[in-house]
C-alpha cells in the first residue's frame, strides 16, 4: 500500500512537470501592485497610453506590437508588426484592444479562458493567465 501512494505521487508530480499554469489573474495583480480596469470575461487592462483617432472593433483588420508572457515572466511570443483581422484572435484581444485608439498601448492580463484555455497551445501550458504589453500601431480599413 505504501508503495502504491509513492508511486501515485511521483506519478503526479512527474505528470505536472513543465505545466505550470502559473498564478491567477487577481493573484497577478496583487503580485505586481496593479491598478488596472476589469473589463468583460475576467480580462484586466491598464492603458499605459490612450492614443488617437480610431479605436478598432472586432470587424477590424489590426497592426500591432506585442510581447506576451507568463505570469512567471517568460515570454512565449513577440512581434514588432503583427497584422491580423480582430475577430480571428483570442478573446481576451478582442475584449481589450478595442479599448485603445491608433499609437495607444496597453497591458492585457488574460485569464485561460479568454486565452487559450484548458488545453493551452505550443508553449502555453492550459489554465494559464496571459499577460501581453500591446500597441496599436494602425488600424487597416
């Protein structure tokens, strides 16, 4: 019998090795002395600069720079021009960047589902919070 719970609880720790889904959004923003905005769906922003003219919609065609991480700080993907149509990204974008105008940038910090959810992809490991710097650099009419 004892043998069978050390080799259940090898087993557990071995399986959950490089799957650490990190800490909660809220837990974030205690960690890291945030005041941010609670928007839709459990997604937090703080708009580092408003910017002007336009704000996007989901119907919109965007260019960005990004750079999102973990809530242990490693970055897991980056890009100084990105262009994608709004409605095809994760939910949390399109909760949030809408709610920046062309030149704004912004602080999105994304629970796992309005990101990539229980199952993650590549890199991201499911029920992980996503926290992504963003600056509209243009909107595509």
């Amino acid at each position: 019998m004892k043998y069978i719970f050390l080799l259940i609880a090898f087993t557990t720790i071995i399986s959950s090795c490089g799957k650490d889904p990190g800490i909660s959004v809220d837990e974030y923003i205690i960690a890291n002395n945030l005041t941010t905005t609670e928007l839709a769906e459990g997604v937090h922003i703080v708009i580092h600069s408003p910017g002007t003219g336009f704000k996007p919609n989901i119907n919109s065609n965007i260019v960005i720079a990004y750079e999102g991480r973990l809530t242990d700080g490693s970055v897991f993907d980056s890009s100084e021009s990105y262009s994608n149509a709004l409605s095809s990204l994760i939910r949390g974008w399109q909760i949030g960047v809408p709610e920046i105008a062309i030149g704004g940038s912004c602080t999105l910090i994304i629970p796992s589902d309005a990101g990539y959810g229980d199952n993650g992809t590549g890199g991201i490991p499911g029920k992980a919070t996503l926290v992504f710097d963003i600056d509209l650099l243009d909107i595509i009419l």
